[in-house]
C-alpha cells in the first residue's frame, strides 16, 4: 500500500517514512520504506501539476530524504530518538538540551588530548594505537547509550552520546595528527 502524501509531510521521520519509533531497524527496511515513498512524493511525478503542488512535491521530498540521511545512520537515529523523547543532544537549552558532563569526566577528556600529543610525539604507530583504544570505547559507550534507550532512561542515553560526541572529536583530532 503506498503512502498517502499527507503521511510524508508528518513531523516525525519514523512517521513519514512508515517505520516503527524505535532504534533497532534493518537498513534495508529502511531503504525499502524511504524507496516506496519517494516514489509517490518525488517531484518528477508532479511537473503537470500546478506551481504550488510541484512546491509542495518539493517540501515533501526535501523532508523525506532527510529523515531517510537520519534514520539510515545508527548514531543520527539514536540522538533522533532522544531528541523526540525531549533531549535535544545539538542545544545548549538548560531544560531540554544536551546533558553537561561532569568535571571529572572533562578533566579525562583534557588527560586524553594530553595522550594524544605524546602519541604524536611518538609516531603513527602509537597515534594508531590510540586511535583503535578510542574506538573501542566509543563502540562501548554507543552501545550504553542503546541499552539506556531501549531501557526507557533518557537522559542516560542522552549522557552516553553526548560522552560519544567528545569522543568522536578525539578520534577526528587523532586522524588530523596522521
């Protein structure tokens, strides 16, 4: 059954693509769903159309493929899905944004750069090295952050990814050193 163009134009990109709000999904359900849909939005259907159709065809389409880039990409669905529980991980808001990390855990992080410029010191292979340690704990801490949402804990999982993100520059920091 194809989706009714008023399905498309919903806020929520689980929504508009037909899919359950949850964080486990296949990616070729989600291809599948974004595929289906965008047949009956994409604007080339709507060029005999009257100009505010074809504009229309066009919001619905722009919607569609971004809620597609979101929910193909594990850690974009995730922070998604916090973000609809009331957690914005991208705003500085006091109420509903991003938790703060405690001092403890930036005085790690601080430790951690200091790692890195020894590790530059010391060549590729430890740069590499610590690259790989780093991954590892961003694979650990994604997969905290997943049980917390899969757990109903919010604002945990909000925690986790945010700690993920100050990981994620230490890996790009890491990879500008090689």
């Amino acid at each position: 059954m194809s989706p009714s163009p008023s399905e498309t134009e919903a806020a929520d990109h689980f929504v508009r693509l037909g899919l359950p709000r949850r964080f486990s999904l296949e990616r070729d359900a989600i291809e599948d769903a974004y595929l289906e849909r965008a047949r009956v939005v994409h604007p080339d259907r709507f060029t005999n159309a009257p100009v505010g159709e074809q504009r229309k065809a066009m919001e619905r389409s722009s919607a569609l493929n971004e809620g597609y880039r979101i929910l193909r990409d594990p850690v974009r669905r995730a922070e998604y899905l916090v973000k609809l529980a009331g957690v914005d991980v991208d705003s500085s808001d006091p109420k509903a944004g991003a938790p703060h990390m405690d001092q403890a855990f930036l005085i790690a992080m601080i430790e951690r750069r200091e790692e890195v410029e020894q590790a530059r010191a010391q060549g590729a292979s430890a740069l590499e090295g610590l690259r790989g340690r780093v991954e590892d704990q961003l694979e650990e801490i994604f997969d905290r952050a997943i049980e917390q949402l899969d757990a109903g804990d919010i604002q945990q999982a909000a925690l986790a990814l945010v700690e993920r993100r100050y990981l994620q520059r230490l890996v790009d920091e890491i990879d500008s050193s090689s």
